[in-house]
C-alpha cells in the first residue's frame, strides 16, 4: 500500500524486539521509545524541502543546502504518545507540539475529545501525529479528523507497532494520509491488543502498571 510505510531499518528491528520483551523496565523501554521515535523521524521527514544557500567555509565559497523552514508541529495522542515526543524534539528542536487527548464513549464507543491545545498557526504546519500503538485506529481516525477540521493539510500518522485492522482504518478514513510504522503486527485480540506487540504502552512507558 502506498501510504504505508513499514521502516524495517535493523537499529529499529533490535530496539523494537528490546521493547516486545516483557522484562524490558521502564527506564530501558522509555529511552528506547524515544531512540525508535528518532529513527523514525529520519525516515518520516524525508521529503522536507531544501534550500541553496551560500557559505564560505574554510577553504572555499559554497553554495550549500539547508532546510527551506517548513514548519512543523508534533501532535502526540495521550497519553502514550508523549514517549515519542523528545525523541524527535532532538532532531527538530524547532518543531511545536500540540496535545490531543481521546477516551472512548462507553456507549457509542466513539473517541471523544477530553483535551487539546494546539499551536494557534497549527493550519499552517506540516504535522506529525504520535502514538506507538495503531490498534483499532479508532483514536488515530478521530484525531487525524479533527486537525482536519482545523485546516490542516499535511498530516503523518507515526506509531511503533501497527495492526492491520488500523492501518485499514486508516486507509479507509484518511487515504491521504501517511503511515509511518516500524512492525506490522498480527491481529488485535479480544481486549483490543495488539498481538504480538508489546502490551500496554502508555502503561510500559510511565510505569503505571
Ligand atoms: N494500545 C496499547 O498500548 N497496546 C496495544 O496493544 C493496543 C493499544
């Protein structure tokens, strides 16, 4: 599919296996969530514009290349998603980040918006939305849509691990939209996990379980 992009780089394979493990602790699965997100951005921003400009460097004039100042902004869905977010301020520090959190209706089982603060020129960024785990969709749809509804155009989605049943979500909701992942996992199992993934990331992250 042409807007899914599986990132099988080895560095990401070996800390993606480190994070499957369930004897993984929280300070090693944390550091590494943000290493996998900075390997991912490497991949995800590839098609940043460029710009000549001209230098002297010790030696000679040059005109070189450098980043044209595309802006960006990193949406992180909560709570998870926030384990990604350093990891990619290191390679774009000059990326804002907007939160958005969901929870699901216990009736409809809609995601429901419960938190979201934007940059205000959110419109105008290049945006990366952030969740390690694409299982349902459900909350990566709903928040895809509703940057839409703020106008914004350009739209990645980047998770660690993702479920065929989201990335078809995704396709069908949103087929202009870019998926970033680093595995393909199997199914979701009748709790809504991944399999085999990594259990509960939010949980794994900030060590709450
Ligand atoms: N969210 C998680 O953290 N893990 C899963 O397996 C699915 C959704």
């Amino acid at each position: 599919m042409e807007n899914l992009h599986v990132l099988n780089h080895p560095l990401l394979q070996h800390k993606l296996s480190i994070l499957r493990d369930k004897n993984t602790g929280v300070k090693d699965f944390r550091e590494i969530v943000a290493e996998i997100a900075t390997l991912m951005c490497y991949e995800a921003t590839r098609d940043l514009p460029l710009m000549d400009v001209e230098i002297e460097t010790p030696v000679a004039k040059a005109r070189v290349k450098v980043l044209a100042g595309k802006k960006l902004a990193l949406v992180p869905i909560l709570r998870a998603g926030l384990g990604m977010v350093d990891g990619i301020i290191t390679l774009i520090p000059s990326a804002k980040v907007g939160h958005i959190g969901l929870y699901r209706d216990p009736d409809t089982l809609e995601p429901v918006e419960y938190y979201c603060k934007m940059p205000a020129d959110i419109s105008e960024r290049d945006i990366i939305i952030l969740d390690p785990m694409l299982a349902t969709g459900g909350s990566a749809s709903a928040a895809i849509q509703f940057l839409k509804n703020y106008e914004c155009k350009s739209i990645k989605l980047m998770n660690i691990i993702a479920a065929p049943e989201g990335i078809r979500r995704i396709q069908t909701d949103h087929p202009d939209v870019d998926i970033f992942c680093a595995a393909v996992d199997d199914h979701l199992n009748e709790h809504g996990y991944i399999v085999p993934g990594l259990g509960d990331a939010g949980d794994r992250i900030f060590g709450t379980k």
